[in-house]
C-alpha cells in the first residue's frame, strides 16, 4: 500500500504513487476522461481518472460518484502547472468511503435561511472553508503577537457574579443557588492578573443579551484581551496599532488563496500600516456634522452610522480617543485635564466595518472609583475584589479588547458577521 498523505504535501512526492483520502467536490467528464476535484482540509487537488489506467469498475464510478461523496485514491503524483497547488493525481485505483448522494446544498443560488439552517453543510463551500483559514491565521497571528511581545495567556472565567459594565445586555443563569452571568468581558480579571504578571492577555468566548438584528452583532463571539500593568493611554494605543498591523499582514503573507477566493482587494489590506489616524471625540463629532449628521451633539455615543461615515475619510483604521465619560463605562480613566472626558480609545476598522478595538487606561484611584460605582448603581460589595486590586500596590495600567468576528468580517470583506463564526448565535437562531 503507498503512502497516505494529505494534499498540501504531494510536492514532496512527484513522480511517486500515494494514497490520498478526501471528498468529491467538483467533477467534469470528458470522454475517455474524468476529473474529480478532491479536498482533504489541507488542500484541494484535481484527480484524473484515464479509462486505460483504472478498472472498468473504477472508471465507472468516477463517472456517476455524487458530490461530497468521501473516497480513497491511489494515484501517481505528476506535475501540473495550471493548477494552484502545482500538481495533480493520475488515479490507478479509487474506493468509495460513503456516497454523497441527495447532498442538499447544489452549486444553483440558495438562500441565506437555507444556507443557515445548513451551516453544518455550507461550511464546506469554497467560500467558506476560506474563511475558517484566514480566522485561523488571525487567531494564530494574535497568539504570537503576544508571545513576542512577553505576555502571558490568562484564563477568564465565563461565568461571573457580576458584569463590568451592568448586566442589561447579560445572559443570567441559575448557578446553583445564586444568579450567575455568563461573561461579556474578562477585562477586570485580567486587571487582576497584570498586577501579578505585568502584562497578560485572555482569549475566549463573550457573551451579549443585545437585542439587535445589525449585519455587526453576535450573541455570542470571542474576543482577545490584553491587559498592562505601568501603561498609560498612549501606550494602550501604540500597542493596538501594532498588533492590528501585525494581523493584517500576517493574513496578507499568508492567506493570498484564501483572499482571491473571497475577491478581497488586497491593496486595501497591503496598505494597513502604521501610523494609524488619531482623532479626539471632539474632532469626531465635527467631521460627522460636516457629513449628513447635523443634529449630533456632543455627549452623544457612536452607532454604526456614525461609524462608517467616520471610517469614510480614511484609508485604514482610525483612533477616536477621549470620550465623554457620560457615554463610558465606570472603570475608566478620568482626564485630569478635562474631567468630563476619559482615557480610552475606539479603534474604527475602514470600509464600513465599525469599531473593531474598544480600549482605556484603568482608574486606578479607589476613591474615585468608588464614586463611580455609587454613580452607575453599581453595587460596592459585588465589586470588593476588584477594589482590593486599587487598595494593594495600586499602579496605572490599561488594555483593550479586540472582537474577533467583526475583524474576521472586515479582513475577509464580508457583508455580514454570521458567516466569520462556524456556528454563529444571533438573536432568532441557536443551531444547528
């Protein structure tokens, strides 16, 4: 018996014969020829059934095999210049591992109700199967930028006895005999870990009860977290830029396949470089009043309307920093010289895609911070540990958190975020 080997790999083996194992899914006949399109998940090869090269069996069953069908291949690996990989198999022997007959998604148009109820099946289109490579080489990307950059990986926990920012927008649960949350944020257990590590990070899924329907919005999502001990807001902003430049152009170098399957244009992503535009909250509101959006005042938070328009005048993503602290949440930074402003920034992903970073220096002062907790109806002994971090060798610190589906949606081009998450949770939908 030859080799089994996976696709990405036959370049190592030309000339030679080798068992490949994969799914049907394209094929063409011409004559005396059949030619199967096979992917394993590594890569994709073009199989070429001769009829004086294969049993009539075998020949017949290249001509009537249904797509998506899963199947074993003997074949000789033989250079292939129009194809992508730069080979192809000449089939000697080919077994069928389970029929693919009556599979429900056809190359005709579907629905996005129908394709969604058969998420299980539209994950392996093309498009798709794009996609999940270049969310896996953001998610790839963003453990190394930290890696190099000294951070420590800190688990957050999922479910929390209290939210961070209120828990209009939480799922709450039974958690024995007690209500618990599941987690919209590890941000303030992460401000925990800094003090004990300098500088950390978590990396998992979050969860919003939002009731919103937009093409942005998840109930359930995953976001990355770091978080830095002795770092201002300058810093946090420094930090975000290099680390969302850093992600781009690792998928850029990496993805290019993937890319031109989606039809992305990559001169958009190539041109993703530092420095990124840095605007205030102040000079946000007057370039929307100069762009349709006269009535804005100022106080007022940004939606997504707001967001494209600003994202409109530049060409990568752009810094809005110094927010009303009105329009903030409680653990922010104050501005000591404009108190009615605080330390944070929103990155705006270009091209429409919304805000991809939310981000603040930390109050670090607990006399303020308990003012703040009175102020937002938050309650003090919910929130005892988290002071303890403010009454023990207190030191400013900041961080920020990065959605991964809106930056998966932005890279890829994507109209809508449902399609950068495997099995996507919105409002109306729970399975498959």
């Amino acid at each position: 018996m030859p080799e089994y080997i996976q696709i990405k790999d036959v370049a190592k083996y030309a000339s030679q014969e080798v068992l490949i194992k994969g799914w049907v899914y394209q094929k063409r006949s011409s004559g005396k020829l059949h030619f199967l399109q096979i992917r394993d998940g590594s890569a994709d090869i073009q199989a070429v059934i001769f009829k004086n090269d294969v049993s009539e069996d075998v020949f017949e069953l290249g001509d009537k095999i249904a797509l998506e069908s899963s199947v074993e291949i003997v074949g000789v690996v033989n250079e292939h210049k129009r194809s992508k990989i730069g080979y192809e198999i000449s089939v000697r022997d080919m077994k069928l591992i389970s029929d693919g007959e009556g599979y429900p998604i056809t190359p005709k148009e579907h629905g996005v109700a129908f394709l969604m109820e058969n998420r299980h099946l539209w994950l392996r289109s093309p498009r798709q199967r794009a996609i999940l490579k270049i969310r896996n080489e953001i998610i790839k990307s963003i453990r190394d930028f930290f890696y190099e950059k000294g951070f420590t990986l800190v688990d957050a926990p999922i479910f929390t006895p209290s939210a961070c920012e209120g828990t209009t927008n939480l799922f709450e649960t039974t958690y024995f005999d007690t209500k618990a949350y599941l987690s919209q944020s590890g941000q303030l257990y992460m401000e925990a870990a800094a003090m004990a590590l300098g500088k950390v990070y978590c990396f998992g899924p979050t969860f919003r009860a939002e009731k919103s329907k937009t093409r942005r919005h998840l109930t359930e999502f995953w976001m990355v977290e770091p978080e830095m001990a002795f770092c201002d807001l300058d810093g946090d902003m420094a930090l975000a830029e290099e680390f969302v430049e850093y992600i781009v152009q690792s998928v850029v170098a990496k993805c290019r396949d993937e890319l031109e399957v989606l039809e992305r244009d990559i001169s958009k992503l190539e041109n993703i470089k530092r420095p990124f535009p840095r605007i205030s909250y102040d000079e946000a509101i007057e370039i929307l009043k100069k762009n349709g959006h006269e009535d804005i005042k100022w106080g007022d938070d940004f939606g997504g309307d707001e967001e494209t328009v600003i994202s409109e005048q530049f060409d990568r993503p752009v810094m809005i920093h110094h927010y009303p602290a009105e329009c903030k949440a409680f653990y922010m930074k104050q501005d000591e010289q404009n108190p009615k402003t605080v330390k944070c920034v929103d990155m705006i992903a270009p091209e429409g895609y919304g805000e991809i970073i939310g981000g603040a220096q930390r109050e670090e002062n607990i006399d303020i911070l308990l003012e703040k907790l009175k102020a937002n109806n938050l309650s003090e002994e919910a929130f005892e540990w988290y002071l303890d971090l403010r009454r023990y060798g207190s030191v400013e610190h900041a961080g920020f958190g990065l959605g991964i589906e809106r930056t998966v949606s932005w890279i890829c081009g994507l109209h809508h975020v449902r399609e950068t998450i495997p099995f996507p949770r919105l409002m109306d939908r729970i399975k498959p």
